[in-house]
C-alpha cells in the first residue's frame, strides 16, 4: 500500500526549504545604456537613433543583438509560466526589426547575423527568415561560420526537423565549413527527438571515423540510444578509454536506454544493475538517478517499490523534485486500479504537498492527479480539481491530456453528452491545428469513441 507518513513528508519539506534556501540569491538586474521597456520584470534592449549606429562595428552590432539571447532563452525555458508567449513573439519580432535597422546601416556582418541566429533559436523560432541566412551571408560575400550552422542546426534539431538539418548540414558542407563536437550533437538530438535510435548511433560511428572528440552531451544522447544495457557498457567502455570523466547525467541515459529494453520482464532488474552501478562507481545518486528507478517500478506496476524508493530520497537528503511528486501520483492512480482504496488519500497527501511548497503552476500534476480520480470514478473530486484551476491555471484544463482524462471519466460513469462535449471540443481545436478528420480519430481513440459522427462533422466543417 502506498502510504508517505507524516514524518515523511516534514522531512521532505524540510529538504525543500533548505534547497531553496541556498538558491534564494539572485544577482540583481542592471539599467545600463541601451535598455528600453519591456513586458513585465523583462527589459528590451533599446537601439540609439541611426547615426549612432553608423559608426558602429560589426562586433558592436553582435554585442548589442546578443543582449536578446538571455531574455528569449529564460522565456523559452519556462513555457509553464503565463504569458511567457505573449511577451516572446513581440520580443522576437522587435530583434528583427532591430536587425534590419543595423543592415540598413551597413554595420551587420557575419557577427551581428550569428548573433541573431543564436537569439532567435534559442527563443524556439526557425523560421524561413533564420533559415536563410546562411543565403543572406553568402550574398553579401561573406562564408557563414560554424557558429552560425551549429545555432541553426541546433534550433531545426529540437523541433526534430530532419529533413532540414540535413538541408543544412549539406550547405555547410558546400561552404567548407568542418563539423566539430557541436555540430554532430545537434544530428543526435534530432534523431533522438524523431526516436531514431539507431541513427544516432550511426551519427556517433561517423564522429569517431572523423576523429571528432565526444562531450558530455554527446555520450548522453549515445548512451540513451542503446538498446539495453550490454550495448550501454561498449559505449561506457568507449568512454574509459578516450580518457572521460564519468557523470550522474551519463547513468540517467542508461536509465532511459533499459526503458526500451525488448524483453520487458528484464527492464526493471536492468535498472536495479544500472542503480548499482551508479552506487559502485559513486556518480550518484542523484534526483534523476531515484526518478529514473521510481518510473522503472511504476511502469512494471510494482507501486509499494515506488514508495520505497521515493523513501530512500527523502533519507539521502534529496530535494523532491516535480517530477518525482508526478511519478508518485501516477503511481497511485495505479494503485487505485488495482483495487487500493487508500492510494486516492496518498495522492492527495502528495498533491497537497507539491502545491504548498510552490509546484502550484506545474501542470503534470493536476493531470496525474486527475488520472486517480479517474481510475476511481470519482466525479465530484475531479469536478473540484477543475473548478480550482483558474487564473493562471485555467490553460492546465484546457490541455488534451486533462481533456481526454475527463471524457474517459464521463464515459465510464456513462454521462454521454457531457463526453460528446469535450470530442466536439477537442476536435474544434486540432482540426484548426490542420489535423484531417481521421488523425482526430486516431487521436481520440486511447478510449471508446461513442461519438465518432458528432466529432466527424465538427472536423469536416
């Protein structure tokens, strides 16, 4: 039975607090010269009138542009956080208006456009006007750097565009540009983000053929490629040999490389040995390393092993992190499947816990938290839940996954009309995405489509 006493969770509060505690000093912001006002607690950098840009350098140029890498990379990093979009878009859009002001002025060289390259990926934006300058470079006579490519082929990898990293990749093949360390972990992180294992490891066979030194996030994209755990060890054995430094992050690639073990009877045990390992070559453990261990035991449906590993961070002196409190939840949504009528109280317990030490705004746990309720039927529990989901909170009801756990929830209690509403809704919203009526089906289909006609008609129209 899953069941965090009292004791428990004071002692995690208390690691919490003594976390923040030590991370609580931030250094202040400055107003130098060149920022103007902005959105928020975020200042835009200001550029002076024209003739005070046209005597300015190409590596002033890069200076100023690269003042936008800080504020668009810290609002792409919290997309959880209300208005972080809203603030973004006009943001990108006044660094491109800045951009043409410094071309217009003869100052923008290959400096200032990587410097623009680098804002603009970093914000999630590779659009076709990132995408050509490379083009715009070369027209003016100038060779894009490796720099520039690594930025751009970054930014296409995260959003898993292959075909046009590989675009890219070839022009800069074409302009004598050698790939380096950066380049080739750009490849990987495509090909992991397609879930193209193999082509990773392909990716890291023809960096070594090249003598392309690894880093640290070059073995963590390999080793979470492996399939299992021996393949997992020739690349640790690799790495004992080119003389790196082994790291916690490298074990949680392991972690994620047993995950996709074939034989599913072997995953768990496979991440006991890989738990053991960590211990024997003393890299950890680490938050990461206990998450890696709790999802192991949660997705074979051993939930009192969840508990007890969750146990076992709290005594290391471990910070419970949100995705620890998700994992725990998740598993208690098992555990009510399963028959356990306690485990809807041990969910509360952690929901209520997460939320009171400042995990309010992470919506990965009203949706597991939603999912117990569920697995128990609970209709007024989860009509509650939602109803507090309001201000900032109001776009968490509104997810798929938070939508599709309530038709689930409607469905099994047999209020059809009410499920019928949430189809006809979500199928409003993807068919404006541009999803076909039969991906909206499919998309629908985790549970029994009783409406199949109403969501038709509102995906056809």
């Amino acid at each position: 039975m899953l069941s965090i006493g009292a004791g428990g969770w004071a002692r995690a509060a208390r690691v919490r607090l003594q976390g923040r505690a030590a991370t609580s000093a931030a250094p202040g912001r400055g107003t130098a010269h060149g920022w103007g006002a902005g959105v928020g607690r975020h200042r835009w950098p200001a550029l002076p009138d024209d003739e005070e840009v046209r005597v300015w350098t190409d590596g002033e140029a890069s200076t100023y542009l690269a003042r936008y890498t800080p504020l668009v990379q810290a609002l792409f990093d919290s997309p959880g956080r209300a208005g972080n979009v809203t603030q973004r878009t006009p943001l990108l859009r006044r660094m491109t208006h800045d951009l043409h002001r410094l071309e217009q002025a003869g100052v923008a060289g290959a400096m200032a456009y990587t410097a623009y390259v680098e804002a603009m990926c970093r914000g999630g934006v590779v659009g076709r006007v990132v995408r050509g300058v490379p083009t715009k470079l070369r027209g003016r006579g100038l060779t894009p750097s490796r720099r520039v490519y690594n930025a751009l082929l970054q930014g296409l990898a995260v959003h898993g565009r292959v075909q046009d990293v590989w675009a890219a990749r070839c022009e800069m093949r074409a302009d004598g540009v050698a790939p380096d360390v950066f380049t080739y972990n750009a490849l990987m992180t495509c090909f992991v983000q397609r879930r193209q294992w193999e082509a990773v490891l392909r990716v890291f066979a023809v960096m070594k053929h090249e003598g392309v030194g690894a880093n640290d996030l070059t073995y963590d994209r390999v080793l979470a490629s492996c399939p299992g755990l021996p393949a997992a060890k020739q690349v640790l054995e690799h790495m004992r040999r080119a003389g790196a430094n082994l790291k916690p992050s490298h074990f949680v690639s392991m972690f994620a490389a047993c995950r996709r073990d074939v034989d599913v009877a072997q995953r768990v045990p496979t991440a006991v040995r890989v738990m053991d390992m960590v211990r024997a070559l003393k890299v950890g453990p680490t938050g990461q390393h206990y998450d890696a261990l709790m999802a192991a035991y949660k997705e074979d449906g051993d939930f009192a092993r969840v508990e007890a590993v969750m146990h076992d961070r709290v005594k290391d002196g471990l910070d419970l992190s949100p995705v620890t409190y998700t994992l725990y939840i998740a598993a208690c949504a098992g555990a009510v499947t399963n028959g356990e009528a306690a485990a809807v109280a041990n969910a509360e317990k952690c929901f209520h816990h997460a939320v009171g030490h400042g995990l309010q705004g992470y919506a990965r746990l009203y949706v597991e938290m939603l999912r117990v309720y569920t697995a128990a039927r609970d209709l007024p529990k989860a009509t509650l839940l939602t109803a507090s989901l309001h201000g900032s909170l109001q776009h968490v009801a509104q997810t798929a996954a938070y939508q599709l756990l309530l038709r689930r929830l409607y469905l099994d209690l047999g209020l059809s009309q009410k499920a019928a509403s949430v189809e006809a809704a979500l199928a409003v919203r993807w068919a404006a995405l541009g999803l076909s009526r039969r991906q909206i089906v499919q998309r629908l289909a985790s549970a029994p489509l009783h409406h199949s006609r109403e969501v038709s008609r509102v995906a056809g129209s």
